[in-house]
C-alpha cells in the first residue's frame, strides 16, 4: 500500500472525518472487521489530542496523519506542530505522568508506550499530567503496538495494526 496522507486544520469537527477515512483505509488495507474501532478509536484520541495542542498553541498549524500497509501492518501516524519550545512557553506547570508499570506493552523497540523522555515532557507541557496519561492509556489500549515520541516539529504518536488480508484493489 502507497502511503496516504491527510492533513487538517485544528478543529474538532475535522477529527470525526479524520476516523472515517482512516477506517475506510484500514478496511482497504485488510485489516481485520473486529479491529476497525479499535483503529477508529485510538486515532480519534490520538487526533483529538493533536488538535486540543493546536488549539493552544498554533491554531493556524494542520494536524497531520500519515497511512500506510508495511510487514503485514496497517500503520497511523498522527503528528502535530508543537514544538518543545511552543510547549515550554506560557503553560503552567503539570502533574508528571506515572512511571511505566511493568504489565504495560511496549513499542517495537522495547521503549515504555507511554513515552520517551522528551516525548513524555513534551506531552506534560502540551496536554497536562492527567490528561495527557488518560489520553495515552486509551490509545495504548486500543492499538496492538504504539510509539510515542518527540520530534524536532512536534509530538508523533504511531500506532499499527495486523492486517489479516491481502489489500483491496484501488
């Protein structure tokens, strides 16, 4: 599957049409029946979050999603444009998230799903302590692997899914 890309602006209207395409996609891309709310779940949560960070710190920035089919793997990625810098200025300070407890999964690198350092004090800046914690746990919940981490532009939060099936034609 060729990567599809969608970008929109920070509003929470656009997150609802943001998980029907990339239900549309997974289902295309052969990912199981079962596992399509799963998708549509955890990229509403990811996207929401990303647009809540826009919303506070650079309205004027899109969300952007990437999809893609690799390894037998439906792929998301949801990245927004708040820099550590944009995060560090203006918000108060957060509640830290909780350490990594040994049951939670694990990106394929082994990393905690919750975050590596500069993403987890990225995230406190950006979404709060309590918040950002619940946000993560839902998307960790509901994607069969996550990784989370801060880029030079912003938060990227990747999820993947197995795909059961060969992809549809176009």
């Amino acid at each position: 599957m060729a990567t599809v890309e969608l970008s929109f602006s920070a509003l929470p209207v656009h997150v609802r049409t943001a998980r029907l395409i990339v239900t549309a996609v997974a289902r295309r891309s052969g990912v199981a029946e079962a596992l399509l709310d799963e998708v549509r779940l955890a990229v509403g949560e990811a996207c929401s979050r990303a647009v809540e960070a826009h919303r506070r710190r650079c309205p004027d920035e899109p969300v952007r999603l990437e999809l893609s089919g690799t390894d037998r793997r439906f792929e998301v990625v949801v990245s927004d444009a708040v820099s550590a810098d944009d995060a560090a200025s203006g918000l108060p300070d957060a509640t830290p998230l909780p350490e990594p407890s040994d049951g939670g999964k694990s990106g394929a690198d082994g990393r905690d799903v919750l975050a590596s350092d500069t993403a987890r004090e990225q995230l406190e800046r950006i979404w709060g302590g309590d918040t950002a914690e619940l946000g993560l746990a839902v998307i960790a919940g509901l994607a069969d692997d996550v990784d989370i981490s801060a880029t030079p532009k912003g938060v990227q939060i990747r999820m993947s899914w197995p795909v059961e099936s060969e992809p549809s034609p176009t």
